[in-house]
C-alpha cells in the first residue's frame, strides 16, 4: 500500500484544485441534504399533526375541514358513542371545531396578504389535543373574543403577537393572549380562538367544520367509523386522524422531494465531471511520481488503490463542508402554502441522521465515479515511459 | 496564426479535459435553463394580466361571501365599466378523483364582458346562454380529461352535497396566460336553487373592468372605501396585484429555487475555472516562449480569454440544443398535460435561451481572470527556467 501521507500531501501541494473540487462536491451536498431536509420538515409538521388515537369526522366528499360543514347536532351523536375516550369527569373528549381561513398583512412585503387558518375551539381543546400547551401567556378564556396563536406563526403577520389584536369581524377585534406550541405540528400555524366567537365573526351560526374525538385506543376506530358512517343521512365521514393529516402533507412532500432529487442528480453530474477533470490532471502532472512508485515496486493495485483513496477524500471533506453548512439551514423558517388548505404553514428544516448519511454517501459516489477512470489511468502508466516523460 | 485561432488550438491539445469541460457547462446550462422554465411557468400567468380587470373579494377570509347587492353597488359605480359576480364550486370529477381543475359557478350574462379574452364560437356561446345545464369548459381541461362537445358530464363537488348534472355547450380558448384555460363554468342560478338558506344569493367574488381612463389601482381602493362604512368590507386587487398575492404564499419556494440555479452558476464557474488554471499552468513554458519571441502580455491575455469563451460558448450552445428539445417536446408536454393545474404552460423561453448562453459565456470570461493574470504576470526568465 501506498501510505496515505503521500495522498494528503499531494492534496495539500495542489490547494487550489483540491479546494475547488471539495467545494463543488459540498455545494452538492448542501443543496441536496437541504431539500431532504425540508421534506422531512413537512413531513414532521403534517405528520406529527394529529394522533395516532385520534379520529376526525368531515362531511362526506368534502377532502379537507375547510370545505367541511357538520350541523352542530350531530356532534353530539358522534361524541355518544362506547368507543370515545372519556374524562375522569365523565365528559367525552371530543369536540366540534370551525376551521376558517382569514387573510392577514405579511410583515416584511409591502401590502402582501397571505392565508392562515383560524379554527374556532371547544373549552376542553387542551384535553382533546394534550400536545398542545401554552408556552407564552395566558389560554383564551371561554366564551370571550380572545385568541391563542401558534409559535410558528408569532410575529409573522400583521398583529398576531401576544398583546396585539386580529380584527376577525369589523367592529369585534380578537385580542391574542397567549401563545401555544404542539409538538411542531401545523397547529402551531394556527390561531385558535373560541368556537362561537369564530362561528359568529363568520357567519358559520348552527355548523361546525370537523369534530374531532379521542378513542378509547386505536383498535376502537374500525368500530367508531363503523357507526359514524352507518347512518348514511349523516353524510359522514371518519379517518384515523394522523392520516388525515399525513394525506394533507402527501402532494406537498412529493413536490419538494422530487424537486430535491432531481436538482441533486443534475447537480452531482456537474461536480462528478469537477471532480473527474481535476483528478485526471492530478494523475497527468503527477506521471513521473507514479512511474517511480511503480519502479519501487508498488502494484498497479496498489496506485488504483491509491488515487481511488485520493478521490475518497476530497470527496469526503466535500461532503462534510457540505453538510455542515446545510445544518445551518435549521435556523431558516421556510413558509409554504399547504395545497390542501389555501393557508400558510411555517416549516423548519430538519436534520436527521438518515440525511446525513445520505448526503455522505452521495458525496462518495460523486469522488469514487469520477475518480475511477483518472485512477485507471494512473495504474496503466508503464513505469518506464512515465519516468522518461516531459 | 492569428490568437482567437491559437487559443481554439489550445483547447483541442487535451480533448478529453475539454469534452468534459464542456460536458459539465452542458449539464449546468441544462439544469439553469429547467430551473428558470420551472420558475417562469409559475409566474407567467401574473405577467400575462388584464390591467383594468379588478377582483374584489371578502376583506376577511375567502371563505366568506359577499351579499348580491355588492354586485350592483360595484355595477353603478361610475368608473367600473361592466362586472360579473362568481362563486367556487370545488367541483371534481368522480371519475378522475386526482385531477384538481376550477369549476365556477358565473353569471352567464355578463361573463363575456369582463372576460373577453376568452374565446368561444358564437353559437356555442348562444348555447351556453340557453342552457340552464349548460357548462363551459376550457379547451385544455377537455383535452385532459377527454371529454366530448355535446356530452354531459355529472361532477360532484367538495363543498355541497349530491350529483350535479352538466352539459358541456361550449368550449373556450383563453387568449391571455393570466386566463386558466382549465376552467368549468355554469350558470350561477343553478348553483344558488340547491343552496341552503343561509348562504342563499351570497356571491364568492366580484371582477369588474374599469372604465376607460380610470385606473385599476385608484378603482381598487375607491370600491374597498365604498364598502368600508357597511357590515361587510371587501378587499379588492387589480388581476396583476391578485396574481401576485397568490404567487407570494409560493415566495419562499421560489426563492429556494433561485438560489439553487446561482448555485448551479457557481458550480459551473468551478469547473470552467480549473480547466482554464490547469490549461495555463501546464502551458507555461510556452507563454514564456511567446513572450520571449515578442508578444507582449496582453497577447497572453486575450489568448486565455479567448480560449475561456470559446469553452462558455460550446458549453453554452451545446446545453440548449440539448435543453430546447428535451423540454419543449419531452417534459413539458408531459408536465402540461399532467400538471396543466399548476403548469399551464411549460416552454423553454428564448429570454431564458439567450441569458443562459450569455451567461455561460460570461462565467466562462470570468473565471479565467485568475489564470489570465497569472500569464500577464508571467516573468519570462524564471518561467523559462521552470522545469514544467
């Protein structure tokens, strides 16, 4: 084996070359780490939305709670039932909610307005949905024009942040008095506020968009649905809720991860020809060295062996610097409009070790195919001619 | 020999570096030319505007409607020239569950005023107009669903309940981008007999034209204070500014996608810079040579930039002969045919053909002044001297 000094040291004489084939590699690297990223963000924030015990009601063919309406009546026979989860009071943990969009004043564009979700909520919200809790304030007191709103979206538009006031009906202003975090689901894209304020503010008086409940455990669902759906007056339909939501995240996910990959591919294609041009012109200028390491005996497998190694490491340390500054990224918040509900939802990148991996892995590939054929050439050179040579 | 004969000498001494070199500007003016028609697909519609077309909406939420006597309000006012009042239906066809497309319900009556870039023939158009069932379709919707002139279609919707029963009179062609031309429209008092009471004669929105020499900004906000006294207040944008606001809830992803193709530049620069200091540094005993036989060192120069936009130009040239049939009649057929929701129009722009060549000749230029000022500086003797 040749020792790895030589390979270091050969790196460290061509600096400029080395650091421009590592870059090239670690831009890849980065855009491509950042776009898995971002999927598994959306996928974290719509997956993680909603339990896994959890059952949501919607009018049938309606798709989404935005174009949902449900009589206010029929909550109560859905919450009847043996298969809903109850308090220790008794009480059913479940509750209809209204789900409404309003346009709001992004800070930072000039008049821009964009969708956000307003979702009028029962009293026993903070039983029905345990993952959510107050992290900054007070909760909304029932009954009264007061409003929660989500981390993700604090500070992001015009008047929602703690103190300050969303007109949701001219004349009646919901004043935020609390700010609340949910595990990183979309709810934290969320204003919540009471359900009668959001149904009168809306004209939405006697309906309510969805209604959500708590089973008894998630083997419950088969029977719950049975029931919802049987009477086929209801017009209901029932899901599991955690695929309600992981099916709003579906298209968008898919869009972000295609458009990912197929940057990436093209992108890895560029830097595998950086990588190959400079390894070739290292084997090229490096001829005499390798006729010498041949006549002292080193194997052609050994000099293969050797810039393949070579190419590993830049390689390497491209997919590193790479990945380092990707990880930067976890401090952008990227806003999106969700496909399935008109509205903005804020979503993080999101490191996790399987991308990383990933990206190191591609970055590999990218040394080791395009230093494959420089390294082939190498280990051909005749010891002789090469020593002879310019 | 003259120099620009020189350097294009030059390039061919290491064909391989060369090839490759060009492969790598290929693939990077491939994927900068897909990424800017990706960014302009998406944006074209609010490029392609009626500028005296204004969409007036419920200042709250889209979710809420406004009352019919909006309609008429905006109708009298004396710098809206004519107006027509819409409502969303969500419509879907059962047998194509995933395919998302607008189905709006519209006052027939005044529909072709307001839009009079949609073109249809005058008797599908009096058909349209007699027939209570009559739906209006957009040409590129028939095509993706393959529906016939004369069929009925039965589409349900997201938001009411039931079957609703068209008959498709009439086709249009939407003579402007800023037009869906993937549209249903049917008449609005079908869809106001089968809603209930409480959101009986509510309409969704109002677009209206603004009379000749009246502006669409100032008509904008004189209908939004005319309305700012009443219970309910609307918010109203000029198409351009309407499209806008929708184009910004995508903002981040289209920034994203910016500053993925000034990546891609950069890789591009990477390559081209290497080859072209590689090139120079092997080639310096004969910079030398030519110095010492006269040339002065702005003849090294031009000979390396020379050599530099000649590598941009081929890279250039041959990335959009490879780009303009691989989108225009490979993905974006596909794309406009199964995505013509979100990309109507998929097509390699000639702004975007000709900023992607100059572009590529330009990094080019610019990533050998390194290597070009390393020849200028070139000292003659120790260059001779230096064993290569």
């Amino acid at each position: 084996m040749i020792p790895i000094a030589y390979n270091l040291g050969s790196l460290g004489v061509r600096r400029r070359t080395t650091a421009t084939a590592v870059l090239g590699i670690a831009l890849v690297v980065f855009v491509l780490a950042g776009a898995l990223m971002l999927t598994a963000g959306i996928r974290r924030t719509l997956g993680s939305t909603g339990r896994a015990d959890g059952a949501l009601v919607i009018r049938k063919g309606s798709d989404a709670e935005l174009s949902s309406n449900i009589d206010q009546a029929s909550v109560g026979l859905i919450l009847e039932g043996p298969e809903v989860r109850r308090s220790e009071k008794g009480a059913a943990l479940g509750s209809g909610e209204v789900v409404v969009v309003t346009a709001l004043e992004k800070i930072g564009t000039k008049g821009g307005v964009s969708n956000v979700n307003v979702r009028g909520v029962a009293d026993n919200v903070w039983l029905v949905r345990p993952e959510a809790h107050i992290v900054d304030g007070v909760p909304a007191k029932a009954g009264t024009d007061e409003a929660v709103i989500g981390a993700r979206i604090r500070g992001r538009f015009k008047g929602v942040e703690l103190g300050q006031s969303l007109e949701l009906r001219k004349g009646r202003p919901a004043r935020i008095v609390g700010v609340f975090e949910a595990g990183g689901s979309s709810f934290e894209s969320e204003i919540w506020a009471d359900v009668d304020t959001v149904r009168t503010a809306f004209g939405r008086e006697g309906l309510v968009s969805s209604t959500t409940v708590q089973l008894l455990s998630m083997g419950s669902f088969d029977a719950f649905k049975a029931r919802i759906e049987h009477d086929k007056n209801l017009g209901l339909e029932a899901m599991r809720e955690s695929i309600y939501y992981e099916k709003q995240s579906e298209n968008l996910a898919k869009f972000i991860g295609v458009l990912g990959w197929l940057i990436s591919a093209f992108f890895s294609i560029g830097a595998m020809i950086g990588a190959m041009i400079t390894m070739y012109a290292s084997v090229s200028s490096r001829e005499r060295e390798i006729g010498t390491l041949r006549a002292l005996g080193f194997s052609r497998r050994s000099v293969l062996a050797s810039f393949m190694l070579e190419a590993c490491l830049v390689s390497l340390l491209g997919g590193a610097v790479g990945c380092a500054a990707s990880l930067a990224l976890g401090v952008v918040r990227f806003s999106m409009i969700n496909f399935a509900t008109w509205s903005e939802i804020v979503f993080v990148f999101e490191p996790t070790a399987r991308i990383l991996v990933i990206a190191m892995v591609s970055a590999v590939a990218m040394g080791v195919l395009g230093g494959f054929l420089p390294a082939v050439r190498a280990a051909r050179l005749r010891p002789v001619e090469a020593m002879r040579g310019e | 020999m003259s120099i620009p004969g020189l350097a294009a000498r030059n390039l061919l001494r290491n064909k391989l570096r060369s090839f490759l070199t060009v492969s790598g500007v290929t693939v990077g003016v491939l994927a900068f030319v897909l990424l800017r028609t990706v960014i302009w697909a998406w944006t074209a519609q609010s490029e392609d505007t009626a500028v005296d077309r204004i969409v007036t909406r419920h200042k709250v939420t889209f979710v809420m409607e406004l009352p019919m006597s909006h309609f008429d309000e905006i109708r009298s006012m004396k710098e809206v020239r004519c107006a027509t009042y819409q409502n969303w239906f969500g419509g879907k066809d059962p047998s194509h569950d995933q395919e998302f497309f607008a189905t709006i319900a519209c006052d027939e009556k005044t529909l072709f005023d307001v839009y009079d870039d949609m073109e249809t023939p005058p008797d599908q158009k009096k058909a349209f107009l007699e027939d209570k069932q009559g739906a209006l379709v957009g040409e590129k919707l028939m095509q993706r669903l393959g529906w016939k002139l004369g069929q009925t279609v039965v589409l349900q919707s997201q938001i009411y309940p039931g079957d609703w029963e068209f008959h498709i009179v009439g086709v249009y062609k939407a003579l402007r981008k800023a037009v869906d031309p993937a549209q249903v429209f049917f008449h609005w008092d079908m869809l106001n007999e089968r809603r209930p009471a409480r959101i009986k004669d509510h309409i969704g929105w109002i677009v209206s034209r603004v009379a000749p020499g009246a502006s669409a900004a100032r008509t904008s906000l004189a209908i939004d204070e005319h309305f700012d006294a009443l219970d309910v207040q609307t918010l109203s944008q000029d198409e351009h500014a309407f499209q806008q606001s929708f184009l910004a809830m995508f903002s981040a992803v289209l920034t994203a996608l910016d500053t993925v193709s000034l990546v891609i530049l950069g890789i591009m620069m990477l390559i081209l810079g290497n080859t072209l200091a590689m090139g120079v540094r092997e080639r310096t005993g004969e910079y030398a040579v030519l110095r010492a036989i006269g040339f002065l060192p702005r003849h090294m120069v031009a000979l390396v930039v020379a050599e530099a936009a000649a590598l941009g130009f081929v890279g250039g040239a041959v990335g959009l002969a490879v780009a303009f049939p691989l989108i225009n009649l490979g993905m974006g057929r596909y794309i406009e045919e199964n995505f013509g929701g979100m990309f109507p129009f998929f097509r390699v722009t000639p702004s975007a053909a000709i900023v992607a060549m100059a572009l590529s000749i330009a990094l080019a230029v610019v990533a050998s002044v390194p290597p070009a000022l390393a020849a200028y500086r070139l000292r003659v003797v120790d260059a001779l001297r230096r064993v290569a």
